[in-house]
C-alpha cells in the first residue's frame, strides 16, 4: 500500500509551507544557456511519512537533488513600516534549508519538496526530458539547453564573508590548518553560486561590533612595531589570495579602515611590539589621531607595493565605514578624505544611501540600497546596489525566509535595466547575534537573537563536514544575476531597447527597483522570451 497521493513538478520560484495544499500550478519545462545552472521543484504528497525512492530517468547528466527542510523563525520580518508584499509575518517553520538527497526520501504527510538542480555544463544542448517517479506517480518535464553563453560582462559580486564565525562555530584556531580548509570549502560555494569577490580581513572587520566589543581575531596582516618603526608581512595574505583564485575569486574588498557607522574609531588591530604581542589599535584610538594616521601611512605604502607587485589594483576595493548617516558626515568626510589621499587611484567605496555624501563628493563610488537608489540612478558611473535588514517596504528585493522567491530573483531584471555594475550583501555566513555578542546555532536562531528578520544574515549554513549546506535563497538569488547575464548576452546580440521591450513587455509594465510585477509567471516567462531572442539572434 503506497501512502503517496501525487506528484508534481514546480518552478524554483514555488515556496510549500507546512500550512499549503499542493499547488494548482504546474512546471512542463525551460530553456537555459549552456553555462548555466537551472533549478525546480518536486512535491510530493502524502497520506502519511514514509520512505520512498525518487527515480529519475534522464539523458540528462549530473542532476543534484536535496530535500527542502523548514528552518525556524522567531522573528521573520519587521512589523512596522513593513509592506504588505509578505507571505508570511507570524513565527513559525519556514521552508529554506537545502540537504543533499540521494536515493530514498524521507516523506512527511501533507507535502514534502525535492529540489533538483541542472547544471547545462554538463550536457550537450539540445533538448531533454527528464521524468521522475515515486512509488506509481510520475511527472515529466522538458528541457533544452541553448548554444550560447550567460554573459556576466565586468560584474561584481559580494557576499560579507565572516571567518571568525566559521572559528567560532566549528571551533578551530585562526590560521591553522582546519581554518583553511573550512575557509575554502565555504568560498568554493560562494563562488560557484556567483559570488567573485571575497571581504578580505586584512585586519580583524570592525562590522557589526557592539562599541567596545570586538570580534575575534582574523588580521592576515602580521605587523611587527620595533623601534618605532613598522614593518609587514603578507604571507598569510598571500595564501589568502591564492586560496581565493583557486575557488574563482577576482576582486578582494579589504576590510574597514575605521569602524562602522560614522569611521569614529580605529579597528582592532594586532602588532608584535618590541616583542611582545598586542592590541595597537582600538576603541580607545580616535580615527584621526596622530599615531593611528602615521601607520595607516606606512602600513599603506607597503600594501600599494604588494598589490602593484601582484597585478591587483584593479581587483582591489578599499573601504572607508560602513553604513554612515547624515548626523555622521563630519568624522566620516575625514577619514575619506584621508583614505583616498593615501589611495589615490583605487576604488574607494561604501555602502550609504544619502545622497549627499556623494553630492558633496565625499565619497566617489556610492553603494545605495536598493530602496534608496533612485537618486543615485544616472548620476553615477559604474553605480552599485545593496539591500540588508532595513531593505522592509516599498516591495524592494530582498531575501528573508518570509519574501517570496520572485521578490529575491527579480533585482536581476532591475539590475540590467539600470546599468547596475555591482552588488552587495552583508551576510554570507554571519552566524553571531546583533553586534557580535556570541555565537548562534544558525539551524535553531535564523534572527541573529530576534535582531535581524530571518534570511538576512546568512545564505549557508555550516555542515558537519566543514562545507557549506545550501539555502534555497543561495540559488534563487544566483538565478537573478543569471536572468541580468542572460539579457546581456542579447543586448550583445541586439541592442538594449530589444532587451528592455521583452522584460517590460513593450511598455505594458515599468521596471524600477519598487515597482514589477508580484508573479512567477511573468518572471519565468520574460526569461523564456530573453533565451527564445537569444536562440533566434544567435543564428
């Protein structure tokens, strides 16, 4: 007697509550270009939990498959000033966490989902059928891969990568050999879901520290104080680099010069001072005192020969603080202006989104969130977007448990229309409460202790193995930056207006960062439109 009732195959964009009934909804099939990853869904229904096979019968080659886990929520999204473009806003279990699944599936009663993923690169194009069987129900669904190629042009992608909480959680030293492994597991993911520039801890990121607190130490730069005079070694940063280049990491961010909100203070950073180890610098270092200003000299004109040396200049970010406001301005245009003046010539950059600093040219590269960008938008070169926590109305892309996938995948869309040439999220592995006050098992507190809604700091989670689990928001977001290459890859063909005409459908919608249309299927088929225009071009 088999306790399955149906099956059927949905799109990546279908999030199943434990609360939902199986969708009317149906998926048949897709296109993708041929260096592309696909991903959809299985449901499946049940009377009662069981185990059962999933078969898969294909010509397709190298499908991963994993079981959709509902991870817990305390506190899913903010509850004022919030827009009503939620799913849900109660605590509860949300679907999220990605467990790889091979052979039998653990099946619950109601619905349980299997996410399956295709990478094209392991195909030949042309078209495949892949059909799924469990017990006597079976689904089907069409797939064709394109001759040509997702084209991501000079973009850059950030995800803030904390390897203080990977030391924290797993509970090995900084620099030893458990450190590097785990470190490289995690970035291998990162970059193969997109990401190709790493936050790089030249000292120990003074990011989201409670004032007076400080993270562990993560400093790659050794400095030795003897004499009063300073000396450096890259060697740990060096490895780092090389680590990074092996994963397929091009641009390294250096971590903030002063500290967050308003670059009133110095970082903590470590120095062997005649001979003895210690804190140089910290809370108790004013950002423009004297001795803090003649080692950022020194320690800069030995960090500009060593990235000359290596050919990085122009795969280096340098940043200033983070996050700062308008009451802020003051502390934050000096330390700019000192920065710049030392790196003269380099990308130096922040995420802010008042206007005025860049008006007044405090800073010269703006990174404005996404719900604040419209002033930025055609007045800046080579402009950038991020969204965090605060990133709650005006139906702004984000990527809380509680936001349906379409609001995560859609900025891919907004991205290409705006000539978006960066983007920009604080938490890849952030696995700490609000300002660093103690680890969190990110399996049972998603919140950072009710601090942050559920989804925003973190897209991994940490296997037992030392590698990184995925979350469905880690796909769902690399398919929005694949939906921004693949309109690329056609503006190459055809022009821009071409592309702008199919997503905004000759005018009937306007695509701006607040304003597209809340549907799956507009989405999944503005891209078909996009590959059908590709496949016609490209012959």
């Amino acid at each position: 007697m088999t306790y399955i009732k149906d099956i059927k195959i949905l799109s990546s964009l279908e999030k199943i509550y434990d609360s939902d009934k199986m969708p009317d909804v149906e998926y048949k099939g897709f296109s993708m270009l041929k260096n592309e990853k696909k991903s959809f869904q299985l449901a499946i229904e049940a009377t009662e939990d069981c185990k059962a096979d999933l078969v898969c019968e294909s010509t397709v080659k190298g499908i991963r498959t994993y079981t959709v886990e509902h991870i817990k929520s305390d506190f899913p999204m903010w509850k004022k000033g919030a827009d009503d473009y939620y799913r849900f806003s109660e605590s509860g279990y949300y679907p999220d966490l990605l467990l790889p699944a091979d052979g039998k599936i653990n099946i619950k009663k109601g619905i349980t989902v299997v996410w399956l993923e295709i990478d094209a690169a392991l195909n030949d194009t042309g078209s495949h059928r892949i059909s799924l069987t469990v017990a006597d129900k079976r689904a089907d669904i069409d797939i064709e891969i394109i001759d040509a190629e997702l084209d991501f042009r000079d973009f850059i992608y950030t995800c803030w990568f904390h390897t203080d909480c990977l030391m924290s959680y797993y509970g090995f030293d900084a620099f030893s050999d458990e450190y590097w492994r785990v470190t490289e597991n995690f970035l291998k993911t990162a970059a193969e879901y997109g990401m190709n520039c790493v936050l790089t801890p030249i000292f120990t990121p003074p990011l989201d520290t409670a004032v007076g607190g400080e993270r562990p130490t993560v400093q790659l730069v050794d400095i030795t104080l003897s004499g009063g005079k300073y000396s450096f070694n890259f060697d740990k940063l060096t490895r780092w680099i090389e680590m990074a280049h092996r994963c397929g990491i091009s641009y390294f961010e250096f971590s903030h010069f002063f500290t967050q909100w308003g670059a009133k203070k110095a970082p903590k950073i470590m120095a062997t001072v005649d001979g003895e180890y210690k804190k140089l610098f910290g809370w108790k270092t004013k950002a423009m005192s004297k001795a803090y200003k003649e080692f950022l000299a020194a320690f800069s004109a030995e960090l500009k020969g060593y990235i000359e040396e290596r050919g990085l200049r122009n795969n280096v970010i340098i940043h200033v603080s983070d996050e700062p406001n308008a009451s802020m301005m003051f502390s934050y245009k000096r330390a700019a202006r000192y920065i710049r003046q030392l790196f003269e010539g380099y990308i130096v950059m922040d995420a802010l989104s008042d206007y005025k600093f860049y008006k007044k040219g405090i800073v010269t590269n703006p990174i404005p969130a996404n719900d604040h960008i419209d002033k930025f938008i055609g007045n800046v070169d080579n402009l950038w977007v991020y969204y965090c926590s605060a990133q709650k109305n005006h139906c702004v892309s984000n990527r809380f448990f509680c936001n349906d996938s379409v609001r995560t995948r859609v900025i891919g869309y907004q991205m290409f229309k705006f000539d978006i040439r960066g983007f920009l999220q604080w938490g890849y592995n952030f696995y700490y409460k609000k300002f660093s006050k103690g680890l969190v098992n990110p399996y049972e507190v998603t919140d950072a202790g009710k601090e942050f809604p559920s989804g925003d700091s973190f897209i991994v989670y940490p296997a037992e193995n030392g590698t990184a689990h995925h979350s469905l928001r880690l796909k769902v977001f690399f398919d929005a930056l694949q939906d921004m290459a693949a309109l690329n890859t056609l503006e190459t063909l055809t022009d821009k207006k071409t592309c702008l005409s199919i997503i905004e459908e000759n005018g009937k919608h306007c695509i701006t960062f607040r304003e597209y249309p809340h549907n799956g299927e507009w989405l999944l088929a503005t891209r078909e439109a996009v590959n059908a225009a590709i496949k016609v071009n490209k012959n």
